[in-house]
C-alpha cells in the first residue's frame, strides 16, 4: 500500500514526474511516494522487532524497561500497524456460505442502566464464518435496520445465516 496522498493537503489526486516523484494537483508541492514501511524513520531492524512486539501483544507502555524505540515513535509506529490492518480487512471479500451472527455490549462496567440501553457502552455487531474468521463492526442501535447494513455489507447474498433472535 503505497501513500499517495499530499502530505501539506491531504489530497488524492497527483501527477507522476520524471523522476519519481509525485506533484499535488491541488496545491502543487512536490513529494514521493511511501509504503507503509517507509512511512516510519525507524530502522529495518527496529521496525521489524516492533512488529514481533505488536504480534506478541506487548501495549507500548510494557515496554518502557526494554527501549527499543521511543515511546512516541512505538505508538506511532503501531498505529501504521493498525492503519495498513484496517486497509486489509477493507479489501477482503465479503462472507459467503455459513455464517453465525450476533451481536454483544463492550465498556466498563457502570452503575445504572443494564443491557443494550446501557450509558458509555459500545454495541458491536459480528460475523462468523464457520471456519474461524470473523468480522466485527460497531453499529449505532440495537434494531433490524443497522444489522442488516452490516450484513449486506459483510456478506453475499444467497448466505445461510445462523442467528439467535434476528
């Protein structure tokens, strides 16, 4: 995934120069273009034991007694991470076949109300193929018409759906 936006503007659209470079349509400032493992400042060999670290699921503040980059430059680091993950996730095709719906609450646990009304939770919508993989998406209310954007949006149609109330 090559980052071929401006960096001063943030625009999409750019010609491609002689020499390699890229020159913003916009605003006309001239850059190159960067994978995500450019992106960073951080040496091969750091960026790679980074990355072993975020597999692992060592959080940044862990790993504060055994430096191997800054904390501002892990964080940033990490967030690449997740950014080219999501990118991933948004390009793999929708579910087909079996598949299991449902949907549950996250967030602290809170006095007051209890159950999908409840203050400060997050109500998360997923999808599960019956091979393991999975796909989540947090949805705004717990009604008919938010899940079915999720599952038109998740899945094939002609899928056989699998779930406990819907």
């Amino acid at each position: 995934m090559a980052m071929s936006r401006c960096p001063d503007c943030g625009f999409g659209w750019s010609w491609r120069l002689g020499d390699g470079r890229r020159k913003c349509r916009r605003c006309g400032r001239r850059f190159r273009e960067r994978t995500l493992w450019d992106a960073s400042r951080l040496d091969s060999r750091t960026k790679t034991e980074l990355v072993q670290r975020f597999a692992w699921g060592v959080p940044v503040y862990r790993q504060r007694f055994s430096l191997v980059a800054s904390r501002p430059a892990t964080e940033r680091f990490y967030r690449l991470i997740r950014l080219a993950m999501a990118y991933a996730e948004h390009l793999r095709e929708p579910f087909e076949g079996s598949l299991e719906c449902d949907e549950t609450t996250f967030g602290g646990a809170r006095k007051g109300k209890r159950g999908w009304g409840a203050a400060g939770k997050v109500i998360v919508f997923g999808i599960i193929k019956r091979n393991g993989l999975v796909k989540a998406a947090p949805i705004q209310a717990h009604d008919g018409a938010s899940i079915m954007q999720v599952i038109q949006a998740q899945s094939r149609e002609g899928s056989l759906y699998y779930t406990d109330e819907w």
